[in-house]
C-alpha cells in the first residue's frame, strides 16, 4: 500500500509544530503570474507557499492566501492557522539589519506571522550568519515568525550554528536536492540532528524531464516525470517545493498519492547524481 501523500499531508518538526509535506514555490514569478499561481494551487489543495525577500512577491502570495480565505472558493472554510507562508531573509548583516527586515517581511506579507522564516544563504560570514540568526530567535520570541530555520546551509554551517547553543536550532534546511543532486553528506547531517530538509527545485528545472531513467521509471509508474521527482523526495523524508505557473501542472504535481518507488527504483534514481546545480551553490561558502 502506497503511502498516502497528498498536497495537505504534513511533517512534524523539532519545536513541536507541523507543515504541510509538499510547498509551491514561487521562484520567479510576479504580480498577476503569481496571484494566478497561489490561487489555482490553493483549489488544488496545497497549503504551504516558499517565498522570499529576494523573489518580491512576498506581498502577492499574502493578499492572494487572504482574498481566497475569505472568498467563495473557500469550500473547505481553511483560516490563516491552516495555511503555512515561508520567506527568506535576502542578506545576512548586522542584527538591527536582519531585525527590521523580518518585520517587513511580516508587514509586506499581510498575514499577520510568517511561519517559516529562513536564513536565505550562509554569505556574510561566521558573525553576520550568528547575528542574523538571533534576529530570527528574537523573531520567533515576539510571535511574529512560528520556525527558523535556513536555507543554502553546509555542514560546516550547520554544525557552526548548532555549536552556537542557538536558544531555537533551525528546524529546516532548505537547499536544491533531487535525484542529479542528492547531497548525501548534508541530507545525513540534517536527519541525524532533526532539521527537516526542503528540497528546492526538486523538478531539475525541467533540465532532466527526459533522462532515459526518469522516463522509463515514469512509463513503470504510470506518472508524469514530475510526480516521478516529487515522488523521490518525499520518500526520502523531504519536503519539496515544486515550482509552476500553469494550472495543470500544479494540479499533477500535487498528486502523487497514487504510486509508491520501490527500494530499487529508489536506488537506481539515488545512482544519478552528478552534483547538478541549476542555479547558486553557497553550501561551501566561507
């Protein structure tokens, strides 16, 4: 019997609270382009949104969760609590920076919290990662962010910040991983330490959609060769953040309740790794 994933199944994380296993990301989109995308997403069941202060569209994620709430497309009567917001801070820096930055974020957003809020990167160094870091603490502390956690993180960063005796260690580590980059070392380190890692770009970008082992998988599956990928992270215990603008394809990429990889198929997509990067790699930065 295939485990039951669907667009609302959630994970728990280290501090108690939970988030949906499955995030749309909205990675460079904007304006009309994202509000259609949220939108088509949440009637498609999804309830968890990755955004960022560098994608700029923190505010049209928000008034779009907003206007559907209270809206007629509200079949189901969610309210905010069942809803789950991500956003990133751009830069690390001093603590007044990062401070007043997450307020804004929270301003920019509308929806009152942000539930997940990231380290964007570890660039800027031991001090500013540290620094910003406490900003996220003192976030949390004061109600307007629920989990920190960060994103692009290593394992020396990782091990830094968890050496630091953070009063909140982050719950999440969000960074590219899919079968052509598995990142093995820093996937083990966050499991080991209870840090939930979110797979971003989980689909390759559409860059191997036709690797004759995502197709074949693909035809022994009966599923799109982005269910396939979805599919893979969420068996290996991650959260992924599939990205899309077109409403067909959000509906399938949510939809991956229906098969199960078996442990060899697993393997066989495991064995395609070749550290493929489809956009930044700061995971060695100092």
């Amino acid at each position: 019997m295939a485990q039951q994933f669907t667009s609302t199944s959630r994970i728990k994380l280290a501090n108690g609270l939970s988030m949906p296993r499955i995030h749309l990301g909205v990675y460079m989109t904007s304006g009309q382009e994202t509000n259609n995308a949220v939108h088509c997403a949440l009637v498609a069941g999804y309830r968890a949104f990755d955004s960022a202060q560098m994608y700029r569209n923190e505010g049209e994620v928000g008034s779009t969760i907003l206007q559907y709430l209270s809206g007629n497309s509200n079949a189901s009567q969610l309210k905010r609590e069942d809803i789950h917001f991500t956003s990133k801070l751009a830069s690390n820096s001093s603590y007044d920076a990062a401070r007043k930055s997450i307020k804004q974020s929270v301003q920019e957003c509308g929806l009152g919290y942000i539930d997940l809020f990231l380290l964007h990167s570890p660039y800027g160094g031991k001090t500013a990662r540290l620094a910003s870091w406490k900003a996220i603490e003192d976030a949390i502390a004061d109600g307007e962010v629920k989990t920190g956690g960060v994103s692009n993180f290593g394992f020396k960063h990782l091990q830094e910040l968890l050496a630091s005796k953070p009063r909140f260690p982050p719950a999440v580590n969000q960074i590219e991983v899919h079968p052509f980059n598995t990142r093995t070392e820093i996937t083990s380190f966050c499991q080991q330490h209870d840090i939930v890692v979110e797979a971003y770009a989980p689909l390759v970008r559409a860059l191997r959609m036709k690797h004759p082992v995502i197709s074949s998988l693909s035809e022994r599956y009966s599923c799109t060769p982005a269910q396939l990928l979805v599919r893979w992270s969420l068996q290996h215990g991650y959260v992924p953040l599939p990205k899309s603008v077109t409403k067909d394809r959000i509906i399938k990429n949510g939809e991956i309740a229906g098969f199960e990889i078996d442990a060899k198929d697993m393997e066989k997509s495991d064995g395609l790794d070749e550290y493929l990067v489809t956009d930044w790699d700061p995971v060695d930065a100092d």
